[in-house]
C-alpha cells in the first residue's frame, strides 16, 4: 500500500499542506493564505480567505487554455432517441446566457434558486448558471411528489424554480409542470418566478405573470461573467432524507468542494481533460451534483448525462451502448442498476455485443455492493469493479481504492480504505473503540475533509444534534461496519431509520408521517425489507383507529405514499395489525421487527411491553 498509505498519513500529519497542495489545481481569484480553520469548533471551515467561482472553474479555465472545442456534455437520450455534444465553448456560451436570465429575474449572489429537472442538459446549464453569479441552487430529484418539492420550496425559499414541462420514463410521461404547480400552490414561500424548458413530448400551459419559457429568457439574455464568491460561500443546497420527515438541507461550499472533487477526479477515478466519464445517475442526487456535473468538468473532462434506465430503454444492452457509443473510461453507477441488468441479462450476451475496450474502470456507490453482484460484474466486463462509500452530507468518498494512486487489492463486500483527510473510526456505542474484525458505528473525527458539508441549510443546531452530539469531537455516519486486519473498511448498513431503495436515499420516518396522516390510522412503523433487484423496498404495519375500516385500507396507504413522496418509495406492502410491538417506554421496536423480517433469530426484547404483541406479529412479519 506504498502510494496510498503514504499519501493518506501525509493527510493526517499534515492536513494544512496537504490541502494547499491540492488547491493549487483549482484557479482561485484569491488564492487562499490557508486550508482549515479551525477556531470555531466543531465547525470547520476551508480556505476561509480565498476567492474564486467555480463555474469559471468547471468552464472557462479550458476554453482560455485552448480547449473550447473539446467535448464537454455528451446527452445522451434512450427515451427520446436525442444525443448531443455541448463543447465547453457551446457549454460556456450557454450557461453564461442563463447566468444573465438568471439575473435580469433578479437573482442575485446567495439568493436560491430551486430545480426540479429531467436529465436534461438544461439541468446542468442552469446549476452551472446558479454558481456562476453566486446563487444557491437547490436540484429536487424530478421523481419526488409536489409535498417533498413544497417543503423543500419552503425551507430554501428560492427566487426563481426552474423545471421543464415533463420528464419521460420508459412507460409514461410524467407531467412535471402539474406536480410544479401543485408545489408551488402548497408553498408558503412560493418563488416569484418558474423559468420552464418546453419538451415535445408534453408542452404546458404557463401561468402568465409567474411563468417564462426557457427559449424566450435565453433569447433576450446577456451573457455574464462569473462573480468571485468566498471559498466558504454556498454553491448548492441539496435535500436528503435524515431520521425524521423533514429533509435535511446539505450545505456545500465553494472552495473546498472545488478542492476535493479535483482531487478525487485524478486520484479516485483516474480520469483527467480529455477522459469520458459517466456517471450514471441522476442529477438530482449527490452522485449527480458531483459527478455528473462539477467533477468531470473541473478536470476538463468529458461527462455523459444520461436520460434512460439500464434496462427497458430499449434493452438491458443500454449502458453498453452508451460506454461503447462514446468511449468511456469509466462508469459509476448504483449495484442496483447492475443487478437490474443482470437480471435480464444473467449470461452477459449484451455485454459482449459492445465494443467495451475503453473502459478501465466500473464504480458502484450508493448502496451495499453485495458480493454476488461484484462477482458478476467482474466476471462479465473483466475490468476492476470498484466499490466505493461516501452519502450526500460527504459528497465524495469517504472509503475507496484509489485507482489513480495506487490499484489496491479489491475485496469483494468491502470498499477499500479511508480517503485522505477522513479519520475513520469504528466505535462502540460507549464511544470506545473497536478491535478489527469488531462491528461498531463508523464515525469520522473532526475536522471532516473540504468537500463536506459545513452545516445544514438554516439549522446549526440540527446540523450538531444529527451529526455531531453522539461522540463529541466525532462525525457520526449513521452507518455500522468495521475494520479488518489489512484497515479494509467493512459498511453493513445503516444504524438509523434511513433506507435505501434502488439507490434512493429515503426516512422511514417520512413515509410513516405520511401513513400516520390518514384519518384512519393509529399508529404505524415502516422497516426496509430486502429486494433482489432493489436492495430494499419498505414495508408499513398500520394498526387501526377504533371503528376504522380496514378492507381497502393498504390500498389507499399506498397511493398515499405515492402521492405525497413519490413513486420510487415503491411502498408495495402494508399490513394491518392489531398492535405493534413496543417498549414500556412506548418507543415501537423497529429493529426487532427488521431482524425477525430478514429471518434472524431474535431473543424476545428483555424491555418489551408485551411479548404476546411479538409474538403474534411473527409470521406477519416472516
Ligand atoms: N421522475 C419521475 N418518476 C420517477 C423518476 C423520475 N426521475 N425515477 C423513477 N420514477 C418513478 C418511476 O416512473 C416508477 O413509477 P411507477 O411505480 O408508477 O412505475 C417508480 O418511480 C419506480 O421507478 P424505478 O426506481 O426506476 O424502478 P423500476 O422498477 O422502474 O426500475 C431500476 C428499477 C433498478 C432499473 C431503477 O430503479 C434504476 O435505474 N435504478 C438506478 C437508480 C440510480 O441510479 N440511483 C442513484 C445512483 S447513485
Ligand atoms: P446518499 O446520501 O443517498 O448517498 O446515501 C448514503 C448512504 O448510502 C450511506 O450512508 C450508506 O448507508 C449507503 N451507501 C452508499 N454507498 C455505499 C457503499 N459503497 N457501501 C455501503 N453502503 C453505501
């Protein structure tokens, strides 16, 4: 482990050096006097006295060193039959045209700007657009309900939402505009102004004095210049789903997001100007933010924006195609999507159909990788599959194999070691620490590396109650694991009420609130159950109110979910039961409930209530 042991205690030692090393592969308008300050613990902040913008960064910087007509954007769309190639002039051109719609609708340096995209190239133009005068964007992934977009409309409370008229899923189109205003219309802080991109395949209706056509502010548009924001100034507020029902607002910064992804570009993925890189993803989560949109280009590399599914559009072929189609170095993509392909295709025949000669790499994130999907990969492509752990609130890896370090062993369930700057340590719940091979909760001691997010959007005290109250001086995960005797980081899975369906980041929480919200229930508790293809999906047990009917009860529960949090819940199965099992406290023994769910062999709780209530949920549960 000679590169990356060496590389990683220079970190550590010398977090001050090693980060300014780092930052001189980022243009700064005022290079940064220092890395970390640290005079406000716990919170940290990088750079604090540097300058720059990192749309100028992602875009500008290639074009002034004579790389305008290189790729930038490949769109890439199987449900539309469309591809285009945005050079980073092309790229540059328009994005410093929406910058200046941007503003002519009066948005200005820190006023938010909410998206809530398909995978469209307009997607990436107006995110790069938002950093580009310093606004604050927030990206809702286009499959949450109007209830989710409302909330986060409300806690970002953005001047401006800009949508488009549809998004297309392989067998419907869903009507983005109705959910929109739907939000809109349920928001207490609505936006002055929707900006809308018009699709074919579904025009909308705009609601005149609130609504604008895309086409018609960018033809009337100037184009700007970037506006040099502080390092530690907000590029973006992206939403993920903590404990409780209320999404947490992630805060990144600007320098030492900028930073960071530089750094994992070379040295994670091994991808540099001139590399094609996919992300298969979607820009509505943090793989997308940071590796669809902001790594890939601030290397001045190629990145490939998507819009399909990995299998069903029109095959399970589709992400050969598209590796093949355009030379791609590397792709990351979620063990779902391997899975679903595998599914459909065990023998990997679609595989061998494709040219995949310039593909080095396969990196899965998102989820557990589970052995036998990393087996299958390997075998099919024959190429290094490579597992890699990081969550939203990190937006990069935390634990990885750093292929453009050094190409270390890869051990099948485990992503590799800890990534430079993370001080990744497995503690038991009295906050001692575990021996290897001892499973425990996986915790990071401040300060966390640039990148990470700073705070929580509005809420510092939520931010230090989430995060950092449980081991003072330590970032809690969420996640369990442990160590092994090489220092291979082992993730079991989450230690929380947080799950994780396809890849989708979701609180049992919220889908509990929303069952809770009907009428007829008493009371209710989601687990995760697992899914071959999904990971997990969820599953409710709802106990009735007195007098409340039950027949068509799940039926409508479901539809609930799907209404008010979204489809890809994939909330399927709700049993109603007579009670739920609970403490003498009266906390509900989910954890009980999940081990009996996945067929473990579970001692009766010696805190229980009332063991009968178990015992008559076993074989509901099994
Ligand atoms: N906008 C609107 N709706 C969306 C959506 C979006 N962006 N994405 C998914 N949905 C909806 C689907 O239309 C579907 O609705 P339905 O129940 O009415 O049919 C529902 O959400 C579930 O869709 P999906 O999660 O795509 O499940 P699937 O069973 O159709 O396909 C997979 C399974 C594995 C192919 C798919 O989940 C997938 O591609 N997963 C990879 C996800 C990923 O990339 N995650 C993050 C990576 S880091
Ligand atoms: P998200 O914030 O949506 O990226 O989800 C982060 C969570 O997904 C983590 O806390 C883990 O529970 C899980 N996760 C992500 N990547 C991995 C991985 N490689 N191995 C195990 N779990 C992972």
């Amino acid at each position: 482990m000679g590169g990356y042991r060496a590389l990683y205690q220079a970190s550590l030692d010398d977090p001050e050096r090693f980060w300014m090393d780092a930052a001189r592969e980022v243009s700064w308008t005022r290079f940064p006097h220092r890395a970390l300050d640290d005079t406000r613990p716990p919170y940290y902040r990088w750079f604090p006295d540097g300058e720059l913008n990192t749309c100028a960064n992602a875009l500008d910087r290639h074009v002034d060193h004579g790389r305008g007509e290189a790729p930038a954007l490949i769109y890439d769309s199987a449900v539309t039959g469309t591809q285009r190639t945005y050079s980073y002039a092309e790229l540059l051109d328009e994005t410093a045209r929406f910058a200046g719609a941007l503003r002519a609708l009066g948005v200005g340096t820190g006023d938010r700007v909410v998206l809530y995209m398909p995978m469209i190239p307009e997607a990436v133009i107006a995110m790069l657009a938002c950093a580009r005068i310093g606004a604050v964007h927030s990206t809702v992934f286009g499959g949450f309900a109007p209830h989710e977009l409302a909330a986060r409309i409300d806690d970002a409370r953005p001047t401006v939402v800009v949508s488009a008229s549809c998004g297309i899923e392989p067998s419907k189109v869903i009507d983005y505009k109705a959910m929109l205003d739907a939000a809109v219309e349920a928001s207490e802080h609505p936006p002055r102004t929707c900006v809308i991109v018009q699709r074919e395949q579904l025009p909308c209706g705009l609601i005149p004095g609130r609504d604008v056509d895309w086409n018609d502010v960018m033809k009337d548009a100037e184009t700007v210049d970037p506006v040099p924001v502080s390092a530690t100034d907000p590029l973006y507020v992206l939403y993920t789903s903590g404990t409780t029902g209320k999404p947490k607002g992630v805060v990144r910064d600007n320098g030492g997001h900028a930073v960071a992804l530089t750094w994992s570009m070379r040295h994670i993925y091994d991808i540099g100007a001139g590399d094609v890189f996919w992300a298969a993803s979607d820009v509505g989560w943090v793989v997308g933010h940071s590796y669809i949109v902001y790594g890939p280009l601030l290397v001045g590399a190629t990145t490939v924006l998507y819009e399909g599914k990995p299998v069903g559009t029109p095959d399970p072929g589709a992400f050969w195609r598209v590796a093949a189609d355009y030379g791609v170095k590397a792709l990351f993509t979620a063990p779902t999507a391997i899975r679903a392909i595998r599914r459909e295709d065990p023998d990997g025949a679609w595989v061998r159909e494709y040219d995949l000669s310039e593909l080095r790499h396969l990196f899965l994130a998102g989820e557990r990788l589970d052995p036998d999907t990393y087996e299958w990969a390997t075998r099919q492509l024959d190429i290094p599959v490579i597992d890699h752990w990081w969550q939203t609130e990190t937006g990069w890896a935390i634990a990885a194999n750093p292929r453009g370090v050094e190409a270390l062993a890869v051990k099948a369930g485990s992503p590799s070691v800890p990534m430079p700057g993370y001080d990744v340590r497995v503690l038991h719940p009295d906050g001692d620490p575990c021996a290897a091979g001892e499973e425990g909760v996986i915790c990071i001691r401040l300060p966390l590396p640039p990148g990470t997010l700073p705070t929580l959007w509005g809420d510092d005290a939520r931010f230090q109650a989430s995060y950092l109250c449980e081991h003072p001086g330590y970032y809690l995960t969420g996640d369990g694991g442990y160590f092994d005797d090489d220092g291979y980081l082992f993730v079991m899975g989450r230690i929380d009420d947080v799950i994780n369906v396809a890849g989708h980041r979701l609180s049992t929480g919220a889908i509990e609130a929303v069952l809770a919200g009907h009428p007829a229930v008493a009371e209710c508790a989601v687990i995760a159950v697992g899914d071959a293809v999904k990971g997990q999906v969820p599953r409710a047990f709802v106990v009735l109110k007195a007098g409340a009917e039950g027949d068509d009860l799940p039926a409508q529960l479901v539809q609930r979910v799907r209404d008010e949090i979204g489809t890809f819940a994939c909330l399927r199965q709700v049993d109603v039961v007579a009670a739920l099992p609970k403490t003498r406290s009266g906390k509900i023994l989910r954890k009980t409930m999940r081990q009996i769910a996945h067929g473990e062999d579970v001692a009766m709780p010696s805190t229980i209530e009332d063991p009968d209530v178990l015992h008559a949920l076993r074989p509901v549960l099994r």
